[in-house]
C-alpha cells in the first residue's frame, strides 16, 4: 500500500509515535480515573488525526483550520497530563518529557500553519 503525503511529514509520525505511547500508558491508569484516561487519549489521538485530515483538504484555509485543531489537542494535553502527574499516575521524569514533546509537536504544527498562510 503506498504512503499518503501527510505520512511523510515528520510531525505526524512523531504525533503518531506520541499518541501511541500516552495511550499505552492511560490504558493502565485504574477504573477510578476512567474518566481522565479517556479525555487523554481523545486529546492525544486527535493530534495526529487532526494532522492527516488537514492534508486532505483542498484549500490552506481548510488546511490551517485542522492545523489548529491538532495544535488546540496539544494544548489540552498539557492540563491532563499534570493532573496525571498529582494524582501519581505519572511521574515527575515522564510529565516532563511528554510535555516537551508536545512543545516540540505544537512548534511543527506552527510551522505548517505558517506555511499554509504564506501560500
């Protein structure tokens, strides 16, 4: 099966390879933080997701409108993962790599934005 021009673009396989990772972990969070678990992973798989649908639009505007979506997921992640982190469901080492990551996702998806306005 050949690849689709989003899958080529770092920023959606490292969303991807993120998105599976937090949702591996959030699996494992107890009944008790059902809730929680579930607005995590909504919030993280939409990041990728978000990036695969803006590149199957037609026009920048379209394109950018998803590219905010996706951005806007990132910034919602970041709440969630430092409830996770008092709660203990997370530790301190891995709050701090997964919010570094988002920073550097959310700075891609920036860039992309910033190329569609300049189209």
């Amino acid at each position: 099966m050949g690849e689709f021009i989003f899958e080529k673009l770092e920023v959606y396989q490292r969303s991807l390879k993120f998105s599976i990772e937090i949702v591996k972990i959030a699996s494992n969070f107890s009944y008790k933080y059902s809730r929680l678990r579930d607005q995590l992973i909504g919030a993280v798989i939409s990041i990728p997701l978000n990036i695969a649908e803006a590149n199957g639009r037609g026009s920048s505007k379209d394109k950018i409108n998803f590219y905010k979506f996706a951005r806007g997921s990132c910034f919602e992640c970041i709440p969630i993962l430092e409830i996770c982190l008092n709660l203990e469901l997370i530790d301190n080492k891995k709050a701090l790599k997964y919010k570094q990551e988002i920073k550097e996702i959310t700075s891609m998806i920036y860039g992309l934005i910033k190329y569609q306005n300049s189209r």
